[in-house]
C-alpha cells in the first residue's frame, strides 16, 4: 500500500512540472471556466426560480449539469490529445487537438450523460438534505454584489460533513469518467468496452487512484484557501473590500479553479498511461515464461522525458500489437 501511496504522489509531481513545461495545457480549462462561471453567476442571481414550478427547474438544472459535462469532457480529451502527440513524438497541432477532442466528446457522448445524470442525482439528493436549512436561506436572499459573485465563482460555502461528503462523490465519478476517455483517446475503443477498461484500471491500481483522489483534493483546498480566508474575514470580522478586491479574487479563482481540475486531468492520463505500459510488460512476461511486474517495477511515463511512451505501447507499435494478439 505505501508504494501505491508513493506511485499516485510521483503521478501528481509528474502533473505539476507537465504544467510548468507546457502552460498552455491549461487553455482549454481556462475556457471551460469563462463559460462555466457566467453561467453559474446567471442561474443563481438572474433566473427566477419561483416563477418555474418543480419539473421546469430540474429541467433546466439539469441541462446546466448536462453542459458542464460535456465541456469538461472535451478539455479533458483537449489535453489528452496533446499529450498524445507529445508521447507519440508527433509535432504539437491546436487545430488537430481541437478536431479530435471534439469528436471524441462526440463518441463518449452516452458516458458524458450518464455522468451528468449522477452529478445531477447527488445534486438533488444534497439539496432535498439541506432544504429548509438556514445556510440554503441565506443562498436565496443573497444580493448580486462582487463580493457574492467571487463566492459564487470560488465555490465558497459554510462547511458542513453532508456537503463534503456529497462533493467526494460527485469528485470521484468525475474522475472516473476522466480515466475512461483516454481509452477512446488512446485506444479507440467502443463506450461499453472503455468504460470496461476505464473501471479496470482504477480498480487494479486502487491505491494509486485513491492518493490522487486525496492529493488532488487537498491541493484544491491549498489553491482555494486564499478566497476564502478572505470571505472569512469579509463574513466573520465585518470587514469591507473595495470591488476590485473581489474582482482580483474572481481572477485568481480561474487560474485556481482550472488547476485543481486539470491536476485530476492530468494525473489519471498518467496513471492510464503507466498502466497500459505495464500491462505491455506483463505480456512479455508471460510470453517469456516470467513472473509478472508490478507497476512501481515499470517505468512512470513522463511528458518530461523526451521519450515517445504511447508509441512504445500496443497503441503505437505494431510488434506490441502482434504480441499482444497472439497472447490472448
């Protein structure tokens, strides 16, 4: 277990220096973000809510989730794009990134809406839990102001246990299905057979997935803690900031916001990666009579390396993909 605790830090490392390397791996979240936020500032202050009755409102609830998942479904294949041209040695193309990655939303489709529909369930579930409380009072009769537009966008709320458990849920199906495209990305396989492989991997490397799990999440709450050190101060102490605080702090929320989620981007790539270069290494073994490795006994890939990884694999050779027919 330690050395699967070790593994999943070394994945997060390797995202973060991926991230100084190639800065640019965070346009598409950056975009995701100048969408997503307005979107949100909108739902909440300008739509009237109690001028829709019950079916009306989850509709268009819903839809918001709906959207939500498919563009982080296409940042998510925007980058494992570019991080398959880096590790198959290819020249780095936008345009080739941005066709791709949109028609591979396309073909995860049925999994971006069964996505949004458990995103959408746990949603209700924690508000139908919290209805009646004073906090989701307070929500309602909050004024569009900055200041609560910053919370809005920084995703500042009173801590309460359902709420965090709610959010781990919702974490941990959005990772999962992060871990599934690559195999539609990389592989090309089919929905049910990805979603297959997907699964397969962060059960075979539970330890792994769970360290990215936490160390993700704990850096979205270093990365976050500035806001809200600042609500805090601003809600508990009475102390007043001038608009272009918070118009500052809406700013570091999207460079914040679109790192957190493109460590968990960036770190299940990684693990699926290693996973399908160890998954190459077992074949050997048992094509040549060895006991199998385990994955620390693997190279960790790294788009840091110079070294084209997906090529080495089954993807990317075709002496791999002979080998790998003729060991089933």
């Amino acid at each position: 277990m330690f050395q699967g605790i070790k593994n999943g830090g070394g994945l997060i490392s390797e995202a973060i220096k991926a991230l100084i390397k190639y800065p640019k791996m965070l346009l598409p979240l950056l975009l995701c973000w100048s969408l997503y936020a307005p979107l949100l500032v909108y739902l909440k202050f300008h739509v009237p809510w109690g001028d829709y009755d019950t079916p009306t409102q989850f509709i268009i609830a819903f839809l918001f989730v709906l959207l939500l998942s498919i563009i982080f479904s296409w940042s998510a294949f925007m980058l494992l794009e570019q991080i398959r041209q880096i590790e198959m040695g290819e020249k780095n193309s936008i345009l080739k990134s941005i066709s791709k990655s949109i028609a591979n939303t396309i073909i995860a489709l049925p999994i971006v809406v069964v996505w949004a529909a458990i995103w959408f369930a746990l949603t209700v579930i924690e508000a139908m839990l919290r209805r009646g409380s004073n906090s989701e009072d307070d929500d309602e009769n909050e004024e569009f102001n900055a200041e609560n537009v910053a919370k809005t966008v920084a995703g500042y709320e009173e801590f309460s246990l359902s709420g965090a458990f709610f959010d781990a849920l919702k974490k941990g199906v959005r990772m999962l299905a992060f871990l599934i495209y690559p195999a539609i990305a990389w592989e090309k396989l089919g929905t049910l057979r990805s979603v297959k492989k997907g699964l397969g991997v962060a059960n075979t490397h539970k330890t792994e997935f769970a360290t990215g799990f936490v160390i993700t999440e704990l850096a979205a709450f270093l990365v976050f803690l500035p806001p809200a050190i600042l609500f805090i101060i601003s809600g508990k102490f009475e102390v007043e900031f001038p608009d272009f605080v918070w118009f500052g702090t809406m700013i570091y929320c999207a460079f914040a916001w679109s790192f957190a989620l493109f460590l968990e981007q960036m770190f299940v790539a990684e693990l699926y990666l290693w996973h399908l270069i160890w998954e190459k290494e077992v074949r050997i073994a048992k094509s040549t009579f060895k006991p199998e490795p385990k994955l620390e006994d693997v190279k960790r890939p790294s788009v840091m390396d110079n070294v084209a990884d997906l090529h080495l694999t089954s993807i990317g050779s075709p002496a791999n993909k002979a080998l790998q027919r003729s060991s089933r």
